[in-house]
DNA sequence: GCACAGGTAGATT
DNA sequence: AATCTACCTGTG
C-alpha cells in the first residue's frame, strides 16, 4: 500500500461537532466504497474503543479519529475547518434527511437506518470522484483503493506542507492527477497503475475533457437529470458510475446507483427477483423517493455487511 | 486452472 | 429493445 502521509500533519487536533459515528460507521462512510483515498492507521484498531484514519482530497490531507468523546479531527495547514465540512457534507442535517425516508412504511430500511445510526453521504470533488469510479467497473473496494493509490503516487503532485518541508525525508501524501494532467498521461502508463481496460476510458475521457474546458464543472452544477445524461457522454461512464459521481461527488441525494449489491438488496429484501437494474432504479426512485441515494447507502451497507455472499 | 469482482459498450438476436 | 460478450488483471 502507499504512504500515509500522517507525517506532515503538523496542527493539533480539534474536535468536529454534531456527528458521532460509532467508529464501525465511521468506516463504514469513510471506507465503504464512496471514497477510495482513505486508510486506517497501522496499529490502529478498525473497533471501538479508538480508530484513526488518514484521507486524502484535492490537496487536503485529514486524520480523523473516532471514540471515547466524539470524533477530533486534524489536517495539513491549508485545511480548514471549512474544507472538511464540505467534504462531510457537514451542513445537511443528516438526522432530518435520514428521519423524512419512507422507514416508517418499510420495515427492512428501518432495519437498515438502525444498524448503521449517522452513515453519511460525502461531497467528494466532483472530478475526483469521477476518476475513482472510472476505476470500478468489475472491481472491489480494495483494488479500487490500490488503483487510485498508484495514479496518485506516480503521476500526482505532492501535497506540501510546512511541516514537510522542514523534514523532507518523510513520506508525503500525494494528489490525484487533474484531468488536465491525466490527458497527457500515455494510456500504457495509466495500464501499468492496474487498470486494465479502464485505462482506455480514463485515457479518453480525459482526452474529451480536454477538448472541453469548464465541461465538468458546468455538469456539476446541473439538475440532477441533465448531469446524469451530460456525465454519460463520456466513455466508460454509465448509469451506475455516472449515479454513483453524482451522489458522492455532486450531493445529488436523488440518484440511485444500481450495483450487485442493490440488485441483491432489492432482490432479496423487496421481493425483486430478476429483475433488471434498469427496472430495480425505477423501483428505488419511486419507492423511496426524492433522498433514493441514501435510502441506497442504507441498504448498500446492511446487505454488504450482513446480507452475505 | 478457472471463476469472479460494486460495469460499459458494441455486436447479435 | 432485450440479451450476450469482450474487455484487464489480481485474488482465492
């Protein structure tokens, strides 16, 4: 795996009001496949009573740590308070939006909402989150995170800090490549970083949005529906991947990505059997309405958790 | 050795 | 329009 980065972290650590992850949950938003830059420290356990995490976005580097008296956070200098509540999506309230999904019709949700009490959706940045899942077709979390690691490390531009540069032997945390930079990386390159196929839609979207300045950050700003069929155009991105940007990259609650675990969920759960994930989306959509992607996360991480196989 | 993994796109029916 | 298949490659 690659280096931490933990060592340029230089500020004390303070504490994040107002969301108290178990550290079970914790993991579960931090690490359960939204967001594929973030490690648990060696040493560290994943349970109670204390965990630490290391993340990684833009040029931000965060430890979170978790237990005992509610969740501390610290980051490089450039990262302020401000930088993390965005990326946590720290100014929704969370218990209100989780409160106004249909549970109270739908038995398993409840179930669901109960096991994972505080799971959050996060905001990514957008193009970051688009190069992740890019990444993820066919693919588990793990080699997913490995991928993305060795973008990062070969062909990102270091993280400074202060601290990194009075000691600069230690290990530093490197950034995700820009689309700008990942367009003059040769798709061999990109192969060598594991990616198989992916390396060609990584290779082409970033040839088309070269092509194209200000493209991806007027499809963020888009309604829902239309930054769904914009983010389609790009090679490699489909329903599902272009859902799943959406939701974690954009805070687009409405989008309802269907993978093979919420094709089991409903399947299993909802009586859905057979059915196509084009159809099982319909059903998401209606069934749960205009927050569907949390609802999703919910069930995401209950059947990946306890649903087996 | 071989199936399978958090899909997509192009061909075939 | 619905249903196959190839696409890379590490892992068990």
């Amino acid at each position: 795996m690659t280096r931490s980065g933990s060592s340029k972290i230089s500020s004390g650590w303070q504490p994040l009001a107002g969301w108290s992850p178990t550290p079970d949950v914790l993991r579960e938003t931090l690490d359960g496949g939204q967001a594929f830059r973030w490690t648990l420290e060696p040493g560290a356990a994943a349970t109670p009573p204390r965990c630490l995490w290391t993340g990684n976005w833009s040029t931000h580097c965060v430890q979170l740590r978790a237990g005992g008296s509610g969740l501390q956070w610290r980051g490089t200098p450039a990262t302020t308070s401000a930088d993390l509540c965005r990326y946590l999506a720290h100014d929704l309230d969370w218990t209100a939006l989780t409160n106004s999904l249909p549970w109270r019709s739908d038995a398993h949700l409840a179930h669901c909402i109960a096991a994972f009490p505080d799971l959050r959706i996060l905001r990514q940045p957008f193009g970051e989150t688009l190069l992740g899942f890019l990444c993820s077709a066919t693919k588990q979390i793990v080699q997913i995170k490995q991928m993305v690691a060795l973008l990062a490390e070969r062909h990102g531009s270091p993280i400074l800090s202060r601290s990194a540069l009075r000691a600069p032997h230690s290990a530093s945390a490197c950034r995700l490549p820009t689309w700008p930079e990942l367009a003059t990386i040769p798709e061999k390159d990109l192969r060598a970083c594991l990616l198989g196929f992916r390396a060609r839609y990584i290779a082409e979207t970033a040839k088309f949005l070269a092509a194209r300045p200000g493209w991806l950050d007027e499809t963020e700003a888009l309604p829902y529906p239309a930054a769904k069929a914009r983010l389609m155009e790009l090679p490699g991105v489909g329903e599902k991947v272009a859902d799943c940007v959406l939701l974690f990259g954009a805070g687009k609650l409405e989008a309802f990505p269907v993978d093979t675990w919420v094709l089991k969920s409903l399947a299993r759960r909802y009586g859905l059997d057979g059915w196509k994930p084009a159809q099982v989306a319909h059903f998401g959509r209606t069934h749960f309405g205009p927050l569907a992607g949390l609802a999703q996360q919910y069930l995401f991480s209950w059947e990946r958790k306890f649903g087996g196989r």
